[in-house]
RNA sequence: GGGCGCGUAGCUCAGGGGUAGAGCGUCGCCCUUACAAGGCGAAUGUCGGCGGUUCGAAACCGUCCGCGCCCACCA
C-alpha cells in the first residue's frame, strides 16, 4: 500500500483510497524509519543535542494506556525537535523492576508448587533472566506499533552489565563519602514479601481496627496505655508519659508489671508523648515501632523482638507461633480474662501501611540495612530546583516537590531480595567490610562472603539519565547528550525516580542536573474520571485500539487530553472521534491531490493572490507560531487543539470549499491557488506529525515525493499576516452562514437550486460572488426573477427568488427571534454607556466595542423590520 | 493534622475581570462528484452556595458545602 502511494506520485492523478486504513500502513511505515536510521543518534553529529530518556518500563509485564500516553508526549516532543534539526536520542530501555518482577516469577514457580528457595538463588536468578528475554520483546513490540521514536540500537536494562558498572561505582563513590552506611533501625517490613522496603513504598489506607486500652501494673502503680497492635505488648520495655504531667510524675523511674509476662517495666518521661493524646501513657516497643525505637534510644531501653521475618510470634509463651492477627484477639482475650482491658473502640479507623508491591500490611522492624544519607544530596536536589536550574511543569508541583526533598529521612535501599544489583560489601571472616568498586578485585579466601542483599530498584533507575550514555566511561554519547534536555514522566513518581535521578545526577555528574525541564503528566482514567484498573474492569489495552482505530487516533486522543499536569480521560467514542479525524486529513489531502495541489516553486506573491489565499496563509503562519508556543510550554493539549480546529474548520470546510470555485474557474488565480493549497497542507501535515506520525508520514511523502516527513524540516512563522484578507474572508463566512440558516429554516434541501440576485458591487464580498453562489447553490436569477426573500448582510444584499415557497410563518419566527437578540443588545450596550462610571474606568478598547456592538445591533434591527416588513401577509 | 487541586452544557474537560467554549452525545435536513469515519443547520448552562472587592465577577478575595490527590512517627 505504501509503495503503491509512493508509485502514485508521478501518476497525473493520484489516487488514494476513499477511506484511510491504519492497520495497514503504520506497521510498513514504522520499520521503514527504523531502518533508514533516523531514530539513531550520533554521538559525533555536530547539531545540537536534545535528549530524553524513556521512563524505563518495567519488565514484568505490557504497556498500558498510561504508557502511550507517556509516549505519545515523548514521541511528540522528539519528533519536533528532530525536524528542528537536533541530534535528538530518544533514549529506550527496561527497569529490571526488582521486587515486582521477582513476585511475579515467584507467582509463576508457585504454580508448579516451588518457591525460589526450592531452586536456590544462582537458579532462581537465571529463571527471571529467562523469563526477562521472554517478556521483554513484548514491550518493544508495543514501542514499535506506537510509533515510539526512540535509538533501538541504545537500547538498555537496568540489569545488564555497564548499567551494573555504573552502580557498583556510584555505589562505592557514595561509601566513601560517607553517605552510605549500614545500621540497625527499624524498617517497614513487608512480611510477604520478606524484604524491608522505603518509606515511600509503603502505602498508607484507613483501616477498621481495634483500640484497647490496657492496664498495666498492680495496686496504686498503674497506669492505662493504648494500642491498636496489642501483640507488640510483649515487647514491651517501658512506659512513656510527658517529663512535665504532673499526673504521672511519681511514676517516672519506677517499675510497673507488664501483664502476661514475668517482666517489669520502667516508666519514662519523654516529651514525644503528647499528655493531651488519650491517657498520656504509651507503652514503649522500640523492636517494633519507630517512634519507640527513638525512645528506646533515648532512654537506652533493650529492644525486645517478637516476631519473626512472617511477622509470626516468637516470644516463648502461649502465643509462640500464632499470626500477628491471631495473636491480636488472643492477647486481647487473655488481657480481658485477667481485666485488663478497661476500654475498646471498635471499629477504629486508623491509617495502617501496606506494601506498595503486594498491599501486605507492613511490620515495622528492627533490622540490620543500608542506608543512603540523603541530607546533602537532597539539598541539591532541592537547590538546583530552587535555583531555576531545573524547572518543574506545571509550576504547581515545585511545592510538592520541595516538601518532600526538604524533609527527607534517610533512605533504605537494601533489599532482601535475589533480584538486583547485589550490594558490593564483602564481609571478612574477622569482622572485616569492603565495599568493592567496580575496578577492584572481589575478595577471595576462607570466611569472605558478600552482602546476601539486593539494591532498591530505584537506586539503579536513579542513574538512568547518564549510565544509559555509558557513564562511569566518559563515552562521547556521555558528552553529547548529558545533561539531557526534558524528562517526561508522571506526577506519580515525582519522589520515586525524579528526585532521586537528582540527587544522583547532581552528585555523580559534579552538580549537573540530569535534565534541565521535568513535565510532569496526569494518569489516564475513564471516560468517567475513573482511575484504570483491571480490578474494576475498565483497563484498556491500547493495542486493541489501536489495532481498531490506528495508533494516530489513540495517540491524538491523548495529546489532545494532555492537559499539564492533570490526569487525562479517554473513551473509545473520543478514539473514534481521533480516526474520523485522521480520515478527514486524508481525504481533504486526497481532493488536494486531485485538484493538482503542488509544493513546487516558489509561492505566489502576496499582491498577485486572491484574499483567499492570502487569508489562509496569514492564518497558517499565525498556527506555527501559536502552536510553536504551545510546544515549548508543553501545552499538548491545547496544540492539539489548535491544530484540530484550524485543519478541520478552517482548511478543510472553508478553504478547500473555496478553492472549489477557484479551481473551475481556472487560468492563472487557480495556478495560485494550487500552490498555496499544496503549501497550507505541507505546513500542517508538518504540524500535525508529532502527534499523528502515520497518516501525515502517508499523506505527506505522497503530496510532495520526498522521502520523509520525519527528517523534513519543521516549519516557522514567515511572518506573513494579512489582517484585511482575514476581515474579509470573515465577512464572507458570516453571510454564507446567515443565508444558510435561513435556507436551513426554509426547510430547502441542501442540494436545491435557488435563483438569487446578489447586490455585492462596491463592497468587499464582490470578487467572492462566484464562491458565494457555488456554496450556497445560488442559482443565476434569470428571467422573471421575483425576489421573495431580501437578506442585507454586511452591506450586501442577497436576494432570494423562492417562487411563492417561502415558509412566511418559520422565516417571521427566525426573524423575530432575531430581532429580540438584537433588542437585548441594545439594552444591555446602552445600559453600559449610559454609565459614567464605566465610561470613565473602563479601558477604551472595551468601550469601542461596546459601541461596535450597539451599532452593529442598531443597524441589525433595521434590517430585521425591513425583512419582517417585506415578508407577505401570513 | 498539614499541603495542593478541583466543582463550567447530558458526559469528559478547556477558559478566565468586559455579551459563556470544545469534543462526544442530542434534534432537524441532506449520500451536494475529497470525506456519511461526511456536510449544513439547531437546541442545551442562575459557570457548587452565600457574602465581599469592582463601573462590571464564571473569573479576584473571604466563607461554607461537595470531590480528588499528596504528605505526616494520629500511641
């Protein structure tokens, strides 16, 4: 089909098919891209370099819509700066996603009954290597279908060996500053998942609990402490009240018995309990909650663990063995026996955490990880922010973004994971701990192990902007295209990856930011707002979309919702509405062809063009310079909009049904016309690729023979504009449009002839009667012509011979209706002028159209009662 | 508890001190030789409520109601 179309040029008419079909050009079109090389970039090139890297997706699964989205945005951005003659690397490539990917190939060996300690780490790590290789191409082969610009030959995993390079080496570069260290804390532990995770990976959701209040000690020296996790009562090791509450002063230093032990606790005093907060007693289980750990710290109280990794009792007793939950009722059943429990509430809704990965509520617990300091590196993370270094869109997000860089704890990044970078610290059989750079020799000898943990994912993707050009290397792809240009990516991983690719990049890169402009993009929902999710049922695969409506359609559906910062819905029928689209730039380019439209030589001069023309040049250049401003304020939305508007409503209804006449007429303004016609459609078929690559790709290559629209030049404002054509051509659409309506409320069918006297002589409608006539099927008034109905539009009179049919009841209906617009205009104008107050504050270009429109009005109701007037009796 | 944002046509959303906009949907006429995936015409809103500022408020300010999101060591 595409060779056909390329055969077609040279044939005298070109014929496209009636109807565009997706499906069967955007695969062919794609890897005739790919193998020419224009996504490739040369690091050696002496353009300019614009780069973006691609969010990686994780391997584990297939894109979805939030992805074409994301891609569509990128692809967009690229393609642009790629016409505006930019080396520009679109930079591809996978996250081995650690946790994620590693649960899903425990879920696939859990169906042949294994579990990943069945086949040990060596082997359990090669099966995900495995199941990587397989599920990888799928996410390529979306790219492709996607029309995704990106350097296939750059491609990169988190997981392969230079990106592996460049983590051992940030890694150690960080152990000797100092600003990564290993120590004891409590960490949120996901006991599904058996690993320790971030703070920020844990997901807070309100919860139905219990709160109990319980009562420790015996005789006078008691006190009452809630909880909603009585298990941790067994490991307890002190009470804490406010140093200052005088009810509880007595207390402080003594011992009360912790019930259902053998044990006895002292009491504290500590200002971090709030003595207004329920009794003003807390009980204090430093092994399994982090603010107690800070008093345990504080009051060198002994950290007693209860549970295990599965969050399982251990605490010898009666509750060995039992589940967190089921030692929750038991303990509390056992308090109850002995009458302790003095209070409950239940349900108590309190915000409990879950793992981000499985929604296993978390465990706080005591344990041994790595730790990167963050305080320095996300200071500059917030500087070069707050230094205009690097800017945030929309600007609304900088707020966020500072909260959360200003008020960071340090970040755990080890993982108990086999999935991962592995952590390059050796431990020595004395007690020795070597982090190992990425040049140094591993050691080896009796008693030396590594580190059994894994890298948080993050800590990898964190360094994606300059490990994927090849850093620690100082490669010439490093020098060419770091710092790269724009991250694209959405607001939901603000603090996951863009803050960490800051603070990475900063610190590795000597104080470059990774990227000078970071957009952040909405998710995509419903048609309803509705958050996607396979759970609710309304999750699209955009494959069968695009496969439907071609990928031009869903990526222009999702430009077009791509408002900055705001999440975007979409719905097959707005997919539709894209391909109708697409459609309608075929075949208003396909009538183009017909009618010999050239982008041969140069164009006409402005003073040999018709007031068409010149019109549609002014507004075509007044587009690239609107829609240049949009692109670099990454307002897709609104560029898309302007371009769908402009194409359809004014290309393709007016213009083209203006050069229709012009065409038949023929001679020398009809050789204008078909340049400029050929220049119009080049420019916005340019304009439109970004967003709609294929059909424009198709249409393009076959209206002007050359080989690529994607290496075409991206087009700029001539700075031609004609204010007096663009007037005229507006008073020509507005009595086309008045005499249409009333032909519409006449009830005559479109297709009817009319015999018409047009008085257009003297006024600026005069070299357009011919194209006045044709549209609105204006018959020559020919003999015994008795004009029935008068139309004074715009100084001109057109005059309707309906030969006795006029509806006289529907045409005194519009016209009174008419009139009564006019009327309350006139109330309302004069009611303004008639105020000295706005005469005298308001500006006076709005005091001139006030008095446009009174007059305008004025002249109107003259009209109208003359028409009403003319009208026969009913 | 703190912060941010949003409530505009049936739905999803733009707009933003000077007579209310788009897409989809709805109604009517039409297969007018680029396109019925189309053309032409039409209807539809006290711009969440109440106060205030202003000559003028949907827009700015305050407040209330409703919704969403982010952050937080709410025992």
């Amino acid at each position: 089909m595409t060779e056909n179309t390329q055969q077609q040029h040279s044939a005298p008419e070109p014929e496209l098919p009636k109807t565009y079909a997706p499906a069967e050009v955007e695969g062919p079109l794609y890897e005739r891209w790919v193998d020419r090389g224009y996504f490739a970039a040369d690091a050696k090139s002496e353009k300019s370099p614009f780069t973006v890297v691609i969010p990686p997706p994780n391997v584990t699964g297939s894109l979805h819509l939030g992805h074409a989205f994301e891609h569509t945005l990128i692809d967009a951005i690229t393609r642009r700066k790629r016409m505006q003659g930019f080396e520009t690397l679109w930079q591809p490539g996978m996250d081995h996603a650690g946790i994620a990917t590693q649960n899903v190939v425990e879920r696939e060996l859990a169906k042949e009954a294994k579990s990943r300690h069945d086949l040990g780490r060596e082997a359990f790590v090669e099966r995900v290597w495995k199941w990587k290789g397989e599920s990888g191409g799928q996410i390529s082969g979306q790219m492709r279908r996607l029309g995704d610009g990106v350097d296939w030959d750059r491609e990169r995993f988190t997981m392969d060996e230079g990106l592996s390079q460049a983590v051992k080496t940030l890694f150690k570069k960080l152990y000797d500053d100092e600003l990564i260290y290993r120590a004891e804390r409590i960490i949120n532990w996901c006991p599904r998942c058996l690993t320790a995770i971030s703070d920020i990976e844990v997901e807070y959701q309100d919860d139905d609990g219990e709160l109990v209040s319980l009562k420790y000690g015996d005789g006078d020296e008691t006190v009452v402490v809630a909880t909603t996790r009585a298990e941790t009562m067994l490991g307890d090791t002190a009470i804490a009240v406010h140093p200052d509450d005088e009810r509880y002063q007595h207390l402080i230093g003594k011992l009360i018995k912790l019930p259902l032990t053998d044990r006895s606790i002292p009491v504290v005093g500590d200002t971090h309990v709030d003595p207004e907060f329920g009794t003003g007693c807390v009980k204090v289980t430093p092994a399994h909650d982090p603010n107690d750990f800070e008093i345990g710290q504080r009051h060198g109280l002994p950290s007693i663990a209860v549970m295990d990794e599965h969050a399982v009792i251990t605490a010898h007793g009666p509750f060995q063995g039992l589940d967190r939950l089921e030692a929750r009722s038991a303990i509390v059943a056992a308090l109850r026996a002995e009458g302790r429990i003095v209070a409950e509430k239940r349900p108590y809704t309190h915000s409990v955490g879950h793992c981000s990965r499985c929604k296993t509520t978390i465990e706080p617990r005591l344990s041994m990880q790595w730790w990167v300091k963050v305080g320095p590196l996300a200071k500059a993370a917030g500087d070069a922010v707050r230094d205009g270094q690097v800017k945030i869109h929309p600007q609304e997000m900088e707020k966020r973004y500072f909260d959360w860089v200003d008020n960071l704890h340090d970040w755990c990044i080890s993982r108990q994971l086999w999935w991962g970078h592995r952590i390059p610290v050796w431990y020595g059989p004395d007690g020795e701990v070597v982090c190992v750079g990425p040049d140094d020799e591993e050691p080896t000898g009796e008693g030396w192990t590594q580190d059994s943990d894994v890298l948080d994912t993050w800590f990898s993707s964190g360094l994606w902007p300059f490990s994927t050009l090849g850093w620690p290397e100082q490669t010439e792809s490093l020098a060419k295209f770091y710092p790269n240009s724009v991250l694209v990516t959405g607001y939901d991983i603000l603090f996951f990856w863009v803050a960490r690719m800051m603070m990475f990049g900063l610190y590795a890169m000597d104080g470059t930011p990774p990227f000078h402009t970071i957009v952040l993009h909405g998710m995509v929902r419903d048609q309803f707002g509705k958050k996607m999710s396979k759970s609710f049922g309304n999750a699209v695969n955009p494959l069968d979309w695009m496969d439907k409506y071609g990928s031009d359609a869903v990526r222009f559906t999702l430009a077009r919702g791509a408002n900055p910062g705001v999440d975007v819905p979409i719905g097959e029928d707005w997919v539709q509405g894209s391909r109708n689209f697409a459609n309608k730039i075929w075949n208003a380019t396909r009538f183009a062809l017909m009618n010999g439209a050239t982008v041969e030589g140069e164009l006409p001069p402005a003073e040999r063009l018709s007031a068409t023309d010149r019109w549609i040049l002014s507004r075509l250049n007044a587009v690239v310079a609107e829609v240049d401003a949009y692109y670099e304020d990454y307002q897709f939305a609104k560029l898309s909009e302007a371009l769908f508007h402009f194409a359809w409503d004014e290309v393709f209804d007016w213009y083209v049904e203006l050069t229709k006449t012009t065409f038949q007429e023929g001679g020398q303004a009809a050789e204008d016309t078909k340049r400029v016609l050929g220049e119009v459609l080049d420019v916005t078929l340019k304009l439109l690729h970004p967003v709609v690559p294929f059909v424009t790709e198709t249409l393009w290559t076959t209206l002007t023979g050359n080989e690529s629209l994607v290496v075409a030049d991206w087009p700029t404002d001539s700075g031609f504009r004609d204010e007096a054509a663009e007037r005229e051509i507006e008073t020509v659409q507005q009595v086309i449009t008045e005499v249409r309506r009333f032909r519409s409320d006449q009830g005559l069918q479109p297709a009817q002839k009319v015999p018409a006297r047009l008085t257009l002589d003297g006024t600026q409608l005069a070299p357009h009667e011919a194209a006045i006539r044709q549209l609105l099927r204006l018959q020559p008034e020919g003999e015994g012509f008795a004009a029935t109905a008068t139309l004074p539009v715009s100084g001109a009179t057109v005059a309707l011979d309906l030969s006795g049919t006029i509806d006289v009841a529907a045409e005194r209906k519009r016209l009174t209706k008419d009139l009564a617009a006019a009327e309350k205009e006139i109330t309302a104008a004069n009611a303004k002028l008639g105020n000295e107050a706005f005469l005298a504050k308001a500006p006076d270009h709005v005091v001139d159209k006030i008095r446009g429109r009174l007059t305008k009005a004025e002249a109107d109701i003259e009209r109208i009662k003359g028409q009403l007037d003319a009208l026969p009796a009913a």
